[in-house]
C-alpha cells in the first residue's frame, strides 16, 4: 500500500478538522508563507491549501508532542 498522498487542495476549515488541529493555526503559517494557498475560485474569501503538503508537517492527523515530533 502506497502512503504518498496525492496533492488534493482543499479548505482551511476541512484541513483543519482532518489533521485535529485549528484553522487558526493553518491560516498563520499560510500568512507566513510556510504552506502553499491558492484561491477558491469559487468564493474569493476562501483560501485553499494542499492538504499533502500539510498531512507531511502535521504527522497525519496525530499530534506531535515537543517541539522534536517525539
């Protein structure tokens, strides 16, 4: 079984319910340009953010405990 996950860019809201964490936290590291956003085109309010990316630096749903990932 492959675990690569397939780029699949989606909204900050369900990112956020997917990896267990806030949208809080998705939407500052997209102002700081540590995550890649593109614009929904359907709604210009929305930002969308590519959910591979983000389930490599959230681990996959779990929490990392510490700042090492321990």
């Amino acid at each position: 079984m492959n675990d690569e996950i397939q780029e699949e860019w989606v909204t900050m809201s369900e990112a956020a319910r997917r990896l267990r964490t806030t949208i809080n936290k998705i939407s500052r590291m997209a102002d700081k340009g540590q995550i890649q956003t593109h614009k929904d085109p359907y709604d210009d309010r929305v930002r969308l953010v590519n959910y591979a990316e983000l389930y490599q630096i959230f681990g996959g749903g779990r929490r990392l405990r510490g700042r090492s990932g321990q």
